[in-house]
C-alpha cells in the first residue's frame, strides 16, 4: 500500500512539474506590469497561460541595476504597444512563473 501511495504522488508530482517546463516564449502583447515591493523583480501578464493557473510572469534578477533595466525595456514595449518574448523558466512562485530574459520586438 505505501509503494502504491508513494507511485501515486510521484506521478502526480512529475505531471504538475512538466505542466510549466522552462521555455523561451514567442513574442507577446503585454497586459500588465507592475513593480513589486521588492527592487530586484516585477511581475508583468500576457494572454498566454503559464502552466502555474494564470497569465502571470515574474521577472527575477541578480540585483536592482538589472532588473531596473528588464524593468525599462518591458514598460517600453507596454507603452509603445510593442511585443516581448522571454525565457520561462517553469519554476513557479504561487501562480507566476520565474522569467529570466526579456527582448522586445518591433
């Protein structure tokens, strides 16, 4: 019976791990952006499920310098009505997906 459960929630894990697999994402039109308390990542959306229960991306960098610069290029595109495409990672966090880089397109 333990093998059994222990199979069971080992399917279970691989199958929700594969659901949000890292990827490097064809460009998309940004929703939302919006800056968290936290100077190092922000959090935007496209109309793109990411395989964690929304539409939502964190973007996550080594230090505030970086991130103000992911940070400006994404609120270029917003603003500017252009598209991003980035790399998923498919780690989530909550319902958001950990983004590494983002490179906007015309």
């Amino acid at each position: 019976m333990r093998k059994l459960l222990f199979v069971i929630v080992a399917s279970l894990f691989i199958s929700t791990v594969s659901q949000a697999a890292a990827v490097d994402v064809a460009p998309q039109t940004i929703v939302t952006v919006y800056q968290l308390d936290t100077p190092a990542h922000f959090d935007f959306e496209v109309n793109r499920d990411n395989g964690c229960g929304s539409n939502l991306y964190r973007v996550v960098s080594p230090n505030e310098y970086v991130a103000g610069r992911k940070l400006s290029l994404v609120l270029t595109a917003f603003t500017a009505g252009k598209k991003i495409a980035f790399h998923s990672l498919g780690t989530c966090t909550g319902n958001r997906v950990k983004v590494t880089w983002v490179r906007m397109y015309n």
